[in-house]
C-alpha cells in the first residue's frame, strides 16, 4: 500500500489555505476584522491614496469599508488580505486574489507610512509565504504608469513587464494607463541575483 502512495503524483493545492499572520522585521500581517473600517475609511479618505487604486470609490465612507469587511472576513473566497500593521496600528492592505482564475497581488498604504520601505516588507512577506503554499501559482501585478513608487516596488519582486493597458479608475473617474507584470516562483526567488 505504501509503495502505491509513493508512486502517486503529487498535486499542487488550488487555494492557498487560510490567511496565515505573518510577522517580518516591523510589522505584523493578519487577516482583517471588521473593528480595521476606521483605519480603512481613514486612508483611502485620501485621494493620493484612491487615485493609485482601480477599484476604490470617491468619496470612500463608512459603508464603503464595512461592505469591503464583510467580503474579505466571510471566508467565502480564497483570497488573501493582509492588514499591514505597525506597533498595532493598520496602516494599510497587501492582498492576494482570484480574478478571473487568476492570482493578482494589490496593496495601498496609508499616505503618513509612504517612503519608510514599508510596503516593500510586507509584499516580500506575503509573496514569500504565499509561494510557499502555491509554489506553482503565477501572481499578477500592476501599477498606473504614474506610480513609480509602485512600478518600482514590482520590478523589485522579480515581476516582468507583460504590456500596458487603459483601465478605468473610479477614483479618478477616467481611463488610466495600467503597465501589467507577471511574477513566477523562480522570478521572486531570483530578485535579489539581478545586477
């Protein structure tokens, strides 16, 4: 009988598993809880913060933050969304999701935390262990052509250029041009040989 397991092939999982909490250098990342909506409303309140962001309406209020709560806290999707949290305080988002059947990695942070390398931590963090687990998983990106910080941060991890396309912004309430990447596994292992 063992022998007939030995032989049988393995499969990689299709869904990551629970969002894990993962704690780097400075942070703590954890799954969200529906108490986060203050700090939540409070950032993307900032329209430096929404215009980055696709999906993110202007103005952002309460009920915005709580209907985005309940879909991320029901345990409905794979998906992951990290609270990045500084000594307890969050102070922004790093996710991993399922559109479309496909992974995408999406974060923001709030405007007062901008330029500490903070997002770069937790997206190394979160990328790294969600690897782990799906170590045969494609993550896709992207950022607006206007953020370099953002362009950057990806080109960082290992993700690839894969073409630019015009989305529209909610935020911004027009077509935005959005430079899409890819990242494999062996891409992010690599980051750090790159010259």
């Amino acid at each position: 009988m063992s022998a007939m397991l030995a032989e049988r092939p393995t499969v990689a999982p299709s869904v990551p598993g629970p969002c894990p909490v993962i704690q780097t250098a400075r942070l703590v990342l954890r799954p969200h809880r529906m108490q986060d909506a203050d700090a939540i409303v409070t950032s993307l309140s900032d329209f430096a913060v929404a215009r980055m962001l696709t999906r993110v309406p202007v103005p952002y209020d309460q009920e915005d933050g709580r209907d985005w709560l309940n879909m991320v806290t029901s345990g409905m999707k794979p998906d992951w969304h990290f609270a990045i949290t500084l000594d307890g305080v969050h102070v922004g988002v790093a996710s991993l999701e399922v559109r479309h059947g496909l992974w995408h990695i999406g974060y923001w942070l709030n405007r007062f935390y901008w330029g500490k390398g903070l997002m770069s931590e937790a997206v190394d963090a979160a990328v790294d262990r969600f690897l782990m687990r799906m170590p045969q998983a494609e993550i896709l990106g992207g950022a607006f052509a206007d953020n370099p910080a953002s362009l950057r941060l990806l080109e960082a991890r290992g993700f690839q250029i894969t073409g630019v396309r015009d989305v529209f912004s909610k935020a911004r309430n027009t077509m935005v041009p959005l430079v899409e990447s890819r990242l494999s596994q062996a891409d992010f292992a690599n980051r750090h040989r790159k010259s």
